[in-house]
C-alpha cells in the first residue's frame, strides 16, 4: 500500500511530530509512504533518515486569522482559486506515484481532499485541531460549508480525542469519525537545560506552550502569585515562544504581583523532556487543548501533572490517579492543587509513577500504526470494491 500524506507544514510541532511517529509505525509495517509539505523545514530531515519520500508542493492553507482588514475576502478568493489549481497538480503527483490513498494530517489544508477527488483515491482526514476553540482563526468557505466538504470529501475522518469529536459532529457525520490517540514517544535528551534547578531549595512549576493566550500562562503566574502570599517558596519556569503582545502583557503580570525572582521564561525547548524531568509538577492551564503531547510527554517522564479540566486534557488525566485536575478559570483551585503536591512529596511521586505506567500502555507506537494501517486498510478495501462493481 502507499500513503500519500498532506502535512500543513514542515516544522516539529504537535500534529508534525504525530504524523513523524505515524509513518516511523507504517513504515515497519511495510507501508510505503509519501509526504507533501508547504516549504521546507526541519521535518524533512527526519524522513529523509526513514527513507521516505517528500515534495514540496507550494499550497496555502483554507484557514485566516479572523482580523478584519479591506482585502480579507479578496484574499480568500484568491486562496481558494489556488487551492483549486495546485489540487490539479497535486492530483497529477499522486497518480505517477501509484498511491492508494490520500491522507491530510490537518484541517489547515483542503488541498489533499480536492486532490484525491480528482485523482479518483479515497481520501482520510486527520483533525489535530478544532477551529471552534481558536478565536483567532476562520475558515475561508465559511464553517458549514468547510465542513460540508470535510464530510462529502472523505472516506473517513480521524480525530484525536473526545472532544475533538464533540466539536464536529453537529456538521460531521458521526458514522466517518473514528478517535484514534496518537502516540508519544520521548525524544532523546540531546538538550541540557540553562536553569538547572534540580535539588533546589524551592518547588519548581513548569509549563511548557507556545505563548498563546489560550494557553493560561496567566492562570499559572497567578496560582503563584497566591502560593507566595501563602508563605509556599514555589518557582515557575515557562518554557515556549510565541506572541509578542502575550509576552509583554504575562511581564506586566508579573511585575504586578512582584514574581521578577519567581518566574523564568526559557524560551523554546525543541527537547523540553529535561526540563519536565527537572520539575517537581508540570501544569496545563490550557482553555482547550484538542490533545495534549505536552501532557503525555509528562507522564512518561514520570512525574507529577496538574492540568484544567478541559477538552482532551480531562481525558488523558484521571484525577487523583494520573495527575490532578483543576477548574480552568479558577486560580485558587489551582493554587490549591500545587500547594497539595508541594506539602505531600509521597503523593506527587505516586501519581508520576501511575501515569508513567498507564502511558507506556497506552501511546505507544506500535498501537498507534497498527490502528490507523486497519481503517488505510478497510478504506481502500471498500474503495476498490466500489470501483470493480
């Protein structure tokens, strides 16, 4: 069989690392694969040491930033006109490479879909994210008729958690989703971290994200903020990079609460596993998380984990086994549930190991490839019983 993956970019972040682990499982399984990107990046270093094949074909996304400005529409005609073209040239690439199947690993891009139509391939869509929880982002067709196409477009439809799947299926036919949880593997610790704090006199909070609103770093330096006020020595490093405008407003948070000598920005960690090795708890303060690497990166590494009682988050984490759930939104709460970990070390080292044995089982590769290789397996499958008929 031979897989033709759409991927929105070439970068490491969630949904790229997903597909790397994904075509590192199919490849074992003998399953030949071909991976269409944007523009270059580090992504395509790591297939070049599988062995597998990329083009980079120069597609835009059918997803824009929600700000008004005078060319907006103009713009996505113009985005869409594209899509239209480079699907023509896409479709003509799948042909001469013999694939089976089309398979887009995000809804970012249409392209893959529009392309697998034309080439007569069925077509898979991987949805790593949910535009109904980004407030920043808009499709171009418009939702309904974005998601009408997702649904009239593909064979079947992949999303990566329960929530995910909730957000969908008032326009998704729930018959075409299947959940599928990717898999987590730890990378190798090649990085050293610049903040040793390991054996510190303090209690040391880590939260790793990009700096998005969304992602409730302010939660955390608040929850800090109150652990001072209640006599508790606790630091927190924030690892990531993003929006200038986010940085500035969290520096002005913390200026507020006097937190200077209390949290640390580190900037992005292409390896943070050291950095989550090093901590005493790991926080996810996210408003919406559609899956959570960050969170079972953590539990692999074995240690304690607080997160908000949100989306995915809430799946992966059963509280008072695998970590500790708070109420997003709810600084106290959360502050309540560091000081817990903080006055009780025994516990905090009891839900680390738990969690770290309950995801070796569960994300582990072989289980990730072997699911997805059964629904390539059974689209095809159908699809040419279809065509022979």
């Amino acid at each position: 069989m031979r897989v033709c993956f759409i991927s929105h970019s070439a970068g490491r972040y969630g949904a790229e690392l997903a597909l790397l682990e994904l075509i590192q499982g199919l490849v074992k399984l003998g399953i030949v694969c071909m991976v269409l990107v944007p523009k270059e990046g580090p992504l395509l270093a790591e297939l070049d040491r599988l062995n597998v094949e990329w083009r980079v074909v120069p597609y835009p996304k059918w997803i824009s930033r929600r700000i008004w400005t005078p060319y907006r529409i103009a713009r996505s005609i113009v985005r869409t006109l594209l899509v239209l073209i480079i699907a023509l040239r896409i479709a003509q690439i799948i042909k001469k490479s013999h694939c089976d199947v089309v398979y887009t690993n995000t809804t970012m891009v249409a392209v893959g879909a529009i392309a697998a139509q034309l080439a007569r391939k069925p077509h898979i869509w991987h949805f790593h994210e949910s535009v109904y929880h980004n407030p920043d982002q808009k499709f171009d067709l418009g939702e309904r008729l974005a998601t009408y196409l997702m649904d009239r477009l593909s064979k079947m439809i992949v999303v990566v958690s329960r929530s995910v799947q909730e957000d969908y299926k008032r326009y998704l036919s729930l018959e075409r989703m299947r959940v599928i949880y990717q898999s987590v593997s730890l990378p190798k610790e090649i990085e050293s971290p610049n903040n040793s704090f390991a054996g510190s006199l303090f209690f040391q909070c880590v939260i790793v994200g990009s700096l998005n609103s969304w992602k409730g770093h302010d939660e955390a330096i608040s929850a800090l903020a109150e652990l001072e006020h209640r006599g508790i020595n606790a630091h927190l490093l924030i690892v990531g990079d993003g929006a200038k405008r986010v940085r500035l407003k969290l520096d002005q948070q913390i200026i507020v609460h006097g937190l200077q000598q209390r949290v640390k920005f580190y900037g992005y960690a292409e390896n943070p596993t050291p950095l989550i090795r090093a901590a005493d708890v790991v926080l996810i303060c996210s408003r919406w998380e559609a899956f959570g690497r960050v969170a079972v990166e953590t539990m692999l590494a074995g240690k304690a984990l607080i997160g908000s009682a949100r989306g995915a988050t809430s799946e992966l984490i059963q509280h008072g086994e695998t970590g500790l759930l708070y109420e997003w939104g709810n600084c106290i709460d959360l502050a309540d549930k560091i000081q817990y970990l903080y006055e009780n070390p025994h516990e905090r080292a009891r839900l680390g190991l738990t969690a770290q044995v309950w995801a070796e089982n569960r994300f582990t590769q072989e289980r990730y490839a072997q699911e997805v290789a059964s629904l390539l397996s059974e689209v095809v499958t159908k699809t040419n019983r279809v065509l022979q008929s």
